[in-house]
C-alpha cells in the first residue's frame, strides 16, 4: 500500500486507523449484516451511530447543554444562506435587519455577499488592503445587528483570528471548517459554529452546525424547510435522510481524537507542527510565509519563493516524492501547506526536508 502525505486544503487526510476501521466495518458494521451506508437511518443499527458521533462531538467541544448540534447537507456555503435567513430573515414586505461581517478573505467575503441577499450586511473591517495577510481589528457591532459574522480560519490566505471578538448581546456567528478541534474552542462565546466536514472532520457531505437554544426559531415563514434550524433540530438531524455515513465517519474521527487525547492534545500537536514549518520559513532564504505573525493559521501555511517558475517545479517535485497537493490557491498563487489534524509531524518533517533540498539545488 502507498500512502501520500496529502497537504490538500479540503478535502484532505484522514487518519489511517480511521480509514482501516472503516475499511474492516464497511461489509458487515457491528453484526448488522449491513454496511453502514445501507442503513436505513432511522434502524435499531444507524440509531446508536448518529447519537454517538453527537455525544462525542459534545465531549471533546464541551459544548453546552444550551446548544443544539445540528448535521446538515450543502456545504458551509448552504450555510452562508442559512444563517441570515434563519437568524435575520423577514416576512416578505418588511424592514430589513441588520448584520456586521467582517471581510478577512475569499470566504468572509463569499458569506456576506450571499448574506446580503436577506439582511442588510455592513462590513464593518478588512484586511484587503494588505492581500488579507491579517487579521483585522473588530469593531464593536451595532446595538441592532441581528448577528456578528467571522471567519475564524482563513483557509486560502492562512491567518487566523487570534483571540475571539467582544459582542456583548450580539450573537457571534463563525465559519470553522477549516480549523474545527485543531484548538481549544470556547463555545459558549458564540450565538452559533459551522463547519463543512472535509477539512478537520471527515468526508464531504456533512456539515456541521452549533446553535444556541435562544438564536433559532426565528426563521420567516418563507424558509425552506430543511433550512430550518428549530426543524432540524426537533427532529435530530432526521427531518429527511441525513448524510449518514459521513456522519459515521465523523464519529470514527472523534473517537481517534479522544483517544489521542482530545483536542488540547491536538492543539499541543499542530502547534508544534506550524512552527516546525513557520521557523523554517522565517529562516530561509529561498521560501517566505507572507502571513503576519500574530495572525497566522496552525491549519494552513502559505508560502512563495517569489518565481513563478521555481514554484511550479517545487509543487511538481514534491509531488513525484510523495508530498501532494502543494500548490496554493488558484486566486493567490505560491505553495500552501494545509497541516490539518490527521496530518502527522513526520509529513511536516518530510516537507521541510524536501523544502532544504529544493533551496540547495536551486540557490
Ligand atoms: C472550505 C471552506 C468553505 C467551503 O465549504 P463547502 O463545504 O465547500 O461549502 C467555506 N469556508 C471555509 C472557511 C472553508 O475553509
């Protein structure tokens, strides 16, 4: 068997005990006789599947009993409509709320322009300016935003936001897909955390939601049904047929993760592992992290040499030496590393290896 070290921003590694358990279940999962994707999920053998997973994701978020976890269908981007409909939304007719964003990338920006199609979006900071290599000051939210929206992780520029933004009664609303369990996560600071799963989870298919008991029920009488937070949640993600071996998947990975021993052992790991790299960069002659430093992601690392030519050749050599998809974003260019949990520090060793030898033959 040949396995890669995969540093893909999304979908990207899982943990191979992970993939080897679900490769020992996938014909016959715990006596079933059945597969788990052929499971109605609503059986006597999907049921303990799903509560599971829940329980788990529970444990190693410590999330509180007045919030209700949600796995959906479509993506963090069905999310950046969700959101303002279900927490902003009106009945047709009637006086738009209000929203601040705050535009740290590509996705920030993704959020509030398909926001802006339900509530009035004010973005209140960016850091275009500087090619959104940090993160911005938050301003304080307006005494009427209905919510207060960050991208906590910017998966295509790599920074991250360094501590959490003050929104006194405002709920807080943020996109975690790309760091979700890489650290210490206090929930109860947020009105509501979304995830799609294939970054730090699991498989595409699921996405996850985070809600506050107080923020939902408040959707208009136009929104889609399966859009419906207090819905979904009556129903335990069941309201139709959830992504239910993504959802299975979801439970193996937390249980890997507990059993690392959950997420402040997690945190410990990716820290050690971005600043393997990151001390690599900032002392290289060759490679330079762009990011400022209070601001840079443990998920994910970009990196130039500043010559187009040279960097297409290092994405293709380290290809041929194991180390795939290391081409940065199609929109900016350069390398990016995407270290996520299942990502063990041998990969990053390797990359940095491979990194010293590219400077020595190219200087
Ligand atoms: C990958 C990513 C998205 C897109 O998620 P989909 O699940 O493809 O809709 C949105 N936001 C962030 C921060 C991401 O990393």
């Amino acid at each position: 068997m040949k396995r890669v070290y995969n540093f893909s921003a999304g979908p990207s590694m899982l943990p191979l005990e992970v993939l080897e358990r679900a490769a020992a279940e996938m014909c016959d999962a715990n006596g079933s006789g059945q597969s788990v994707m052929e499971m109605s999920h609503r059986s006597k053998d999907y049921k303990p599947i799903i509560e599971k997973t829940e329980a788990l994701l529970r444990e190693v978020m410590s999330v509180p009993d007045n919030y209700k976890v949600l796995f959906l269908q479509g993506g963090a981007l069905l999310q950046f409509a969700a959101i303002p409909i279900n927490l902003a939304g009106v009945e047709f007719g009637t006086q738009r709320k209000k929203a601040t964003y705050i535009d740290t990338g590509i996705w920030a920006k993704k959020a509030a322009g398909e926001a802006a199609k339900y509530v009035d979006v004010h973005v209140a900071a960016s850091s275009k300016d500087k090619a959104y290599t940090y993160i911005p000051d938050a301003p304080a939210p307006a005494a009427d935003d209905a919510f207060y929206h960050i991208t906590m992780n910017n998966t295509i520029v790599g920074t991250r936001w360094p501590s959490i933004p003050e929104t006194g009664n405002v709920p807080l609303v943020a996109d975690i897909s790309s760091c979700i369990l890489s650290e210490k996560l206090d929930v109860s600071k947020f009105g509501l955390l979304y995830a799609g799963a294939q970054k730090n989870l699991g498989p595409a298919g699921v996405t996850l939601v985070i809600v506050r008991d107080d923020v939902i029920g408040n959707a208009p009488s136009w929104t889609p049904d399966v859009l419906k937070y207090d819905i979904q949640a009556k129903e335990g993600s069941m309201f139709n047929t959830p992504p239910c071996y993504a959802i299975y998947i979801v439970g193996l990975v937390l249980e890997w993760l507990k059993n690392m021993g959950g997420v402040s052992a997690i945190e410990a790991r990716n820290i050690e592992k971005a600043n393997l790299l990151y001390d690599y960069l900032d002392n290289s002659t060759m490679f330079r992290a762009p990011v400022e430093k209070n601001s840079r992601s443990l998920m994910n690392i970009p990196f130039v040499i500043g010559d187009e030519e040279k960097e297409k050749r290092f994405v293709a050599e380290a290809a041929a030496e194991g180390m795939v998809n290391l081409a940065g974003h199609r929109l900016v260019g350069g390398m990016r590393a995407s270290v996520y949990n299942a990502m063990p520090i041998e990969g990053v060793k390797a990359l940095i290896g491979f990194m010293e030898k590219f400077a020595k033959a190219n200087a």
